[in-house]
C-alpha cells in the first residue's frame, strides 16, 4: 500500500514538472533567432566568377617574362580595392591624365558613380565661382574697382574640374553607358558654360582670356599641340616620299611588272604612310580616332552612290594596271584616238598626240574600247604599196623594188622583206612591199622607201600611173539642134491653126520659161 501511494506520488510529480517545463521551452524557442539555413554551396560559374580579378591580377605578374623584365619598380604594387581607386579618382587634385588613365579598368557601373561625384566636384566649385562673381556684383554697385583674379583662379579650377568630368564620361560612353545620362552630365556642363559667358562683363573675358593664353593647360598646350601637328605633317611628308623612293627601288627590281603598275603601288605606299603617321600623332596626342573610321564607314556610301562614274573609271584603272594592255611610252590607239601614252592615273589615261595635244580620256572608256597598242612589240612590219602601168616590165618593177629595199641600212633581214604582185588594179598593175623594221624605225623607213621607190621607177622609166578620165564630145548638125537660125525658119502657120498644130510651137522650155504649161490657157 505506502508503495503504491509513493508510485502515484512520483507520477504526479513527473506530470507537474512537465507541465511547467514544456510552455519555458516554447517560448525559449520562439524567441530564440531561427536557425540559419544551411548555406547551399556556390555554382561552378560563381565560383569562377568570384574573386577573378585578383586571379587575373596575379597571373599578370607572376608570368615569368614578367618577373624576369625590368620594371619602373622591384615588385608590382600591392592591389588596390575598387572602394580605394575611387576615392583616389574622385579627388578634385588628381591630374586629368592620371585620372584618364586610372579609369581604364572600371566597369560602366563603376564609371556612372565616378561621374555622379565629378557632377558634385563641380558643382561646389561652381557655387564657389558664383558667390565670388555676386561679391564682385556687390561692390562694383558701389562704385568700387574690384580685381578679377580670384574670379578667373576659381573659374580655371572649375573648369579643371569639368575636365575630368568630360574625361569619365567619354569612358562611359566607350564603355556601353546609358546615352541619357551621358547626355545630361555634357548638357549640365555646357549650360553652365554658355551662361556663364553670357553673363560675364569684357573684362572678366579678357582676364580669363588672358589667363587661358599663359595656361600650361590652355594656350600653351593648344600652341605645343599645332606646332606638334605642324612639324609632324612635315616630318611625314619627308618620311612618306623616302619610302615611296625606297618602294619605287624596290619595284623597279622586280621582273614582269609595268611602270604603271609600279606608279600606283608607289602612290598607294606614299598615302599609306600618311595616314597611319596622321593616325600615330592624333592618337600619341590624346585625340580619339575612332570616330573617324565610323565617320569614313557612314560616309562610303554616299561617296560611293554619287561617284559612281569615278569608281567605274577606278576598276578600269586597276583592270589597265593588272593585264598591262600598254606601258608609259607606248604609241596607241584608244577611244578613237592614237598617241603615246604618258601616264595612267586611278581615274583616266593622259595620251600625248604627235603633233603635242595633251589628251586624258576616262580610263572606262579605254578599257571599254580596243585597243591597239603599236610599240608593243619589238619589230614592226612597214606595209606599202606601189603601182605600175599595165605596158611596164613586171620582172623589171620587182628587180627595182628588192634593190631598194636590200639598200636600206634600217630595214631588217629577219624576217625577210616581201615584194610581191598583189592585184590587179583599174589602172596599175600593184606591188606590195612588206619590210621589217625596229619599232622605233618604222616611220623613218616608211617614208625613205615612198621617196626611194618614186626616183627609182623613174630612172628606170617605170610609170607610176594615175587616175585618168577621158571625155569625148560628139557634136550634132547644126540644123538639128533648136532655135537655131535655121531650125526656126518654117512658114508662117495658116490663120486659124490651132496652137497644137502649129509648127513653130515651143515643144521644150528655154531659159526663162520655166512657168509654161502648154495645157493651161496662159500664153
């Protein structure tokens, strides 16, 4: 019995003790924080992504050519947190260059917050000009004569500031940056500076002229930079023609390859070198190229549609260049017109005439003709043709025409001349003669044979004929031609004879009687 009252005692105890215990324990554990979930480990793209700069930075210079290569320090710097390089290149006292140059390797998100604090940098300043410009309002309406150089001071560090800010926002922009907040940081500045200088008396102008020509950021640079420009174009003009005299050498070695051909490739090193030293000197000083190939690129086009006819004559010229159809020098017919040819630019041809017009033809047209090129050859065959009478010696004619032929120093033995009979004419018997010569004999020959062959026919009493017309005037009887004296001495019609019959009527018209019309009844 005392044991089983004992086990109920123990019972209760345990039932009370739980009870007070359970409700500490729930609320323990709902004021208690919860417990942190399990963090998930990160993806293989995050873990790549997460701290890959310092990755990079250190594969930089930890290359062994790196290491080994002499440098401006004995170690690379210590790496600088992105919180750092911002504070340093939002410091209104940094250099623009350096600020240019340490902006490098921010992102478009980075640069926008750089921008916000340049924007704040110049705003201050700007509030600072302007209290100083009221001051000087203030005293100068009574009557006092106040100095601008504290003024034209604080302008100048402004617009220093407003430097670095075109600065960064020039690498916003290259950098993908929204264009409406580009646009509104240039529209901020250039608000500020065209009011500014609508407001500003002459004399605050003048100083700040004045102070902008002794500036080493104003006058100065500009002045260095156009002296810079200017002695540059002049070293590349010295430079450009050295290499087109080395190229034209070099040209001149190789086999095979016309002079006009060797021209162009010369004109093309010559402008080539022109323009990468242009592009080298704009680039080393400071001045951004690139738009000029976007402005070039747009451009082609229109350039391109509205000089159609130019890039026509442009492929003929390159066609001319490339299969060599003449050479400078060259006696040719082209486009209807024969000459030596001069030189052959990108667009047209320049062929000097034998009696010394200067003619250039449109290198399309050439190309689009034939083209017959003289001098290409070494030799030349010189055709002529010589006649004789029907009663000459044909034997005796030939026997002349070789002699004359074999006589002449110029004319070559091989190929051996021709003299032959080749036709008979309406009135000469004719002979041709088809000597050799060099090229540049052939008009010399030409013209000696003309004259050699005419005296020697004529020591020989060969004829050359001619072209003969014989007329033969047979002459009527007197009697029967009209109104002559005779032939009108008829009798006197009967009166009464109808004009028909009569025989002294006009039956053919006389001079001055072009109107008459026998049917009609004018008389």
């Amino acid at each position: 019995m005392p044991r089983d009252i004992l086990r109920l005692l123990s019972i209760l105890l345990l039932s009370l003790t739980a009870c007070i215990a359970i409700p500490a324990i729930a609320q323990e554990t709902a004021d208690a924080p919860p417990e942190a979930a399990a963090e998930e480990p990160p993806s293989p793209a995050e873990q790549v992504i997460e701290g890959a700069e310092e990755r990079g930075r250190q594969a930089a210079i930890s290359r062994p050519e790196v290491l080994s290569a002499a440098g401006a320090a004995d170690a690379p710097l210590e790496p600088e947190s992105d919180a750092a390089l911002l504070t340093a290149l939002a410091n209104p006292s940094i250099p623009s260059d350096e600020l240019a140059l340490r902006t490098l390797p921010l992102t478009a998100a980075e640069l926008s917050q750089l921008a916000q604090a340049w924007e704040g940098i110049a705003k201050g300043m700007t509030k600072a000009v302007v209290q100083e410009q009221m001051a000087i309002n203030a005293r100068e309406a009574n009557g006092e004569e106040v100095p601008r150089e504290r003024l034209t001071q604080l302008t100048e560090v402004r617009n220093d500031a407003f430097e670095n800010l075109s600065t960064v926002v020039a690498a916003l922009e290259a950098k993908g940056g929204d264009e409406a907040e580009v646009a509104g940081y240039r529209a901020y500045r250039a608000a500020i500076h065209v009011d500014e200088t609508q407001r500003a008396d002459w004399r605050t102008l003048l100083s700040q002229a004045a102070n902008w020509a002794t500036d080493e950021d104003g006058g100065v640079q500009l002045a260095l930079r156009v002296a810079v420009i200017v002695g540059s174009l002049l070293g590349l003009l010295i430079l450009a023609r050295a290499v087109r005299g080395v190229a034209r050498r070099a040209l001149s070695r190789v086999p095979d390859l016309s002079k006009l051909l060797q021209a162009f490739i010369v004109m093309v090193i010559y402008w080539l070198t022109i323009a990468f030293g242009l592009m080298i000197v704009l680039s080393a000083l400071g001045i951004d190229v690139t738009p000029l190939f976007a402005l070039v690129g747009g451009a082609s086009f229109i350039i391109a549609f509205a000089m159609q006819d130019t890039l026509g004559n442009l492929a003929a010229g390159l066609m001319i260049m490339i299969n060599r159809p003449f050479d400078e020098g060259d006696y040719v017919t082209v486009a209807g017109t024969g000459g030596t040819v001069q030189s052959v630019s990108i667009v047209s041809t320049t062929v000097l005439t034998p009696d010394n017009q200067v003619i250039v033809i449109p290198n399309s047209k050439v190309w689009g003709d034939v083209i017959t090129n003289v001098t290409a050859s070494a030799t030349r065959r010189v055709d002529l043709t010589f006649g004789i009478g029907y009663g000459d010696s044909i034997e005796k004619a030939q026997e002349v025409l070789e002699k004359v032929v074999a006589e002449h120093p110029l004319i070559l033995d091989d190929p051996a001349p021709v003299v032959r009979v080749n036709a008979l004419g309406a009135s000469s018997v004719d002979f041709i003669c088809r000597p050799w010569v060099n090229v540049e004999d052939y008009w010399t020959v030409y013209w000696d044979l003309t004259r050699q062959v005419k005296e020697a026919f004529d020591r020989e009493g060969i004829s050359i004929p001619f072209p003969q017309t014989d007329m033969h005037v047979h002459m009527a009887k007197p009697g029967a031609l009209p109104f002559t004296e005779e032939a009108t001495k008829t009798a006197p019609p009967e009166e009464g004879t109808p004009y028909h019959a009569r025989e002294d009527r006009v039956t053919s018209f006389r001079r001055g009687d072009e109107g008459y019309d026998e049917d009609s009844d004018n008389t």
